[in-house]
C-alpha cells in the first residue's frame, strides 16, 4: 500500500493535491482513500492531507502514523512541532520539500534517516498562502516518484479535479503539471509501498498523570506539574465569582467539580477557595452552588473594591 501524506498551509492546494493524486491513483486501477486534515479553516493555518492507494481493499482508518512519502508545500512549516511533518518518518520514508534550499542543508537541519528530494520552488511571493499552482505540482511529483501513475493518466485526474476552473487555468496546471512529472521521472519508482505495521513491536503510549488534591474530592490540582499554571487565564475574566462565607454550607466538593478549569480549591478547613489567577469568570459555580453561596460582580466593581481596601 502506497501511505503518503501532503503538508501546507490553508490556501495552498493541499487538499487538492490530494485529490488530483487520489482520482490519479483510482483511475490507474487502485483501491483509493484521500482526505484533508485540519482543524479551524484559516487562511494560512497548518492543514495536511493524506493518501492511500491499494490493489486491495483499504482497511486502514485515519491519518497516516508512517508514510512512505511526505511532500510539504511550505518548507517553513518544517520545523514547526504542531505541524507534526516529521512524524512518523524512517529511512523507507521518501521527503520530498518544495523549497530554495539544498539536499545538504536539509539533512544537515533535521538530521533524519528519511531520504531527502528537493522540489525547485518558484519565485518567491508575499503571500506564502497563496503560492501558485502548488497543489498540481506536488501531485505531480508524488505521482511520477511512485512510478505507479501514467502521465497521461496524472493530466486526466488534473482535467477532472479542476474542470470546474477556467479552461486557461486548467491549461496552466496541466503545463507545470507534465513539467514536473518529466522532471521527477529520474526518481521513478524511489518511493516503495509498505505493508502493514507489525502489532509486535507496539509500544504504550507515554501518559501524563494529572495528580489530584489528596481529598480526592475536587477537579485537576492547576498548581501540579504538567500543567498550565503559568497562564494567568483570570486576565479574561470580566465577571468574578464571589463566596459569601457565611452562606457558604462547606460541600465544597460540588463547586470544585464542577469548576471546568478546576480553579477552585479545597482549604484544609472544607471551605472552598477561588485561585482568581486562573479561574475565567465562566460563573458555572454560581450555578452549581446549592445554598447559592457564591455570587458574580463585575470584574471592574471587583478590583475597584480591592484597591479601595488597601489604599
């Protein structure tokens, strides 16, 4: 099975990429998955696709964990960890960088066993967003490296995907389209199909545990390791809740609980506490709070009252 996956940026044709390369792959006689994968649509923002190709029916589900080819359309993203372009590659993985750089200086860079290809890119443009023609040329490449794709074949998948543009536009892409196919021929066949992982090398995956108060009767201790307690959320507060102490009945296992954030400690007393440093106004204690204990006032009336009592 042919496992490839293509990074970029939104905008720049990745999941169309993947799609000339899937049509490409169907007509060619093979069994075909390809999909894009990105979380809020941004111009810009880091998005993959992936591609799977099969002369058997695909029972594999979701992303690629070890791809045999990685094309990435934006050589900035890289080295960005949240990009994940590195993930699961091995020296079976081909990498194949749209980028001004050399082999040399990228095996120097990211000092991989991935065997490095270099994609000439074009001029360079203000809008990395909108780098022209990007998803056809990728799609070329990764069909010409597989060597499992006909030119002919590679400019119909174009044809088809992109019918819906206009015929000059279509032309254009064609035109790269064969160009880099013809150039990348001299790697014909240098990316191979794996088979299926082995269940006998699986390792656990690393855990964090996120430690609780030692009552064990409130939500995630925010001041234990692992988390985020440099992040002063409470700056986005502009609401606080307020416990009114005398109303306060102590089941401070319910306010703590049910505080998302869990802001909301227990003193050694029972009584609950709010840390104003992270807790965000969301006022779902005050909801919660049985004997309606717990009130909200502005955020602004708050520190007014506050800097009052220490004048």
């Amino acid at each position: 099975m042919f496992r490839i996956r293509f990074h970029g940026r939104g905008g720049q044709g990745m999941k169309t990429a993947s799609r000339i390369l899937g049509t490409a792959f169907f007509m060619a006689g093979y069994e075909v998955q390809d999909a894009p994968r990105y979380g809020a649509e941004r111009r810009g923002a880091p998005i993959f696709a992936y591609v799977r190709a099969a002369k058997t029916a695909i029972n594999e589900r979701g992303v690629i964990a070890h791809p045999d080819l990685v094309i990435v359309a934006d050589d900035t993203l890289v080295g960005m960890p949240a990009a994940g372009v590195t993930q699961g590659m091995d020296r079976h993985t081909v990498l194949l960088i749209n980028t001004h750089e050399s082999i040399e200086t990228w095996q120097q860079r990211l000092n991989t066993d991935a065997r490095i290809l270099i994609l000439a890119a074009q001029e360079e443009v203000e809008d990395r967003a909108a780098l022209p023609h990007i998803g056809s040329r990728c799609a070329a490449a990764a069909a010409a490296l597989t060597n499992a794709i006909s030119r002919k074949i590679l400019l119909a998948a174009i044809a088809e995907e992109l019918g819906h543009l206009d015929r000059d536009v279509i032309d254009q892409n064609l035109d790269i389209a064969g160009s880099v196919f013809d150039k990348m021929t001299c790697h014909a066949g240098l990316v191979e199909q794996s088979g299926l992982p082995s269940a006998r090398g699986f390792a656990k995956p690393g855990w964090i545990d996120f430690p609780f108060e030692n009552a064990e009767i409130s939500n995630l201790a925010i001041h234990a390791g692992a988390t985020s307690v440099q992040v002063r959320t409470g700056l986005w507060r502009t609401m606080r809740p307020v416990i009114n102490y005398p109303k306060c009945s102590a089941c401070a296992w319910i306010c703590s609980t049910y505080c998302p954030d869990g802001a909301i400690n227990v003193r050694a007393d029972g009584y609950p506490e709010i840390d104003y440093d992270h807790c965000k106004g969301c006022l779902v204690c005050v909801a919660q709070c049985p004997p309606h204990a717990i009130e909200s006032i502005a955020e602004h009336v708050a520190r007014e009252q506050e800097d009052g009592a220490t004048a």
